[in-house]
C-alpha cells in the first residue's frame, strides 16, 4: 500500500477516499483513529493518511492533483450571490414591517356586547 495524501482531519481524507472511489480505485483511510483519539498527536504521525494498493498509484496521483485544483479553483462569477447592500435593506424594511406593522386580526379584548353572546342562557348582572 502506498500513500497518496495526508491529511489533518480524518473528515478531509473520507472526502478524498470517497472522491477515489469513484473513480473506482481502491483506497483505504490510515490513522484515523488514532487521530480521533489522541488529535495532538496528529503532526507527529503525520496526520490521517489516504493509501491505495500499487497498481492504482499513477492514476491517484493523478487524481489527488485534480482534486486539489478542484478545491482550491475559486468560484465561478455566476455563483455568487447578486444584490448585496439591497438585499440586506429589503431584508431589514420587510422584517420590520413584520415585527411593527401589523394588525391583528381580531382584537383579542372582549367588549360588553360580546359577553352576553358567550353565555346566552345566563342574563348579565346574575351573580355567579
């Protein structure tokens, strides 16, 4: 078995097990217990380890540097999120909208002319 990367967090080297896995390679995660367990230790080990069987080395090679280009390609224009300052000042006037401006539906007093409808067999003025 040879290693093809090594990581700090064991969650990073489940991503690239998994991204190798779909390229059908055989990879295995090393050491992740032990980070797990003892995480200071994790420079002295040499972190979580990704390894694949030998044949597979050359293609993991290859694909460990276009998942690095992968990660590290920053956004496309198109992803990034548009209207900025007006989206915050909509979000600000609507919510407070929300919160003050309301009515309610129903006014949640009662009034004396409501109280003889709630019990219509009692007259108004009997004492309990």
């Amino acid at each position: 078995m040879r290693t093809i990367a090594r990581f700090q967090y064991p969650e990073y080297a489940w991503l690239f097990q998994s991204y190798l896995r779909d390229q059908e390679i055989d990879a295995y995660v090393f050491d992740e217990f032990m980070i797990q367990w003892q995480w200071t230790l994790s420079d002295a080990i040499g972190g979580v380890r990704v390894v694949v069987p030998p044949k597979d080395v050359e293609q993991a090679v290859e694909l460990w540097r276009n998942y690095q280009e992968r990660i590290n390609r920053p956004p496309s224009p198109l992803t990034i999120a548009r209207g900025g300052w007006l989206g915050i000042l909509l979000g600000y006037f609507v919510g407070i909208y929300l919160v003050f401006g309301r009515r309610p539906l129903a006014d949640p007093r009662p009034t004396a002319d409501h109280a003889s409808e709630e019990f219509p067999d009692i007259p108004a003025g009997s004492p309990p």
